[in-house]
C-alpha cells in the first residue's frame, strides 16, 4: 500500500501478481513510479497470476514510464 506523503520509485519493472495472487492500493496522495507495468502475469507467459490496482483519492498517482499491460498470460 502506497498512502499520503509516501513515495514508492521503483527502477524497474512492476508485477502485480506475476505468478500468483497480488493486490497494489495507491491511495490518499500516495505516489508510485516504475518504467514497465504488469498486472496480472508477465511478459514470459505461461503465468496464470491475477493482479489487482486501484488507485484513489486526491493526489494518488501511478506513473509508468514504459507501457502498462494488464492481463498479460494472467488476469488483471
């Protein structure tokens, strides 16, 4: 969980349930920011992950500086 006044700056890629189950909350002014984004699986396939995101309130954001794929071999 992403809440107000933190900041999350990862140099990577982000997986949110790449091969298993994942949840990811921004939320209240929280600030996450990645390059390539992945809710459920990964760009390898044959994941059967399932990943879910919600991003809520004033100020929250989630910044990709790459593509954001969701459902990728999985669910999202």
């Amino acid at each position: 969980m992403v809440r107000e006044g933190s900041e999350w700056n990862n140099s990577g890629d982000l997986f949110v349930g790449r091969d298993g189950t994942g949840t990811l909350n921004i939320e209240a002014g929280g600030l996450l920011s990645n390059t390539e984004g992945y809710i459920g699986g990964h760009p390898y396939g044959g994941s059967d992950g399932v990943g879910t995101v919600t991003v809520t309130g004033e100020g929250s954001e989630w910044n990709n500086s790459g593509v954001l794929k969701v459902s990728f071999w999985g669910n999202g």
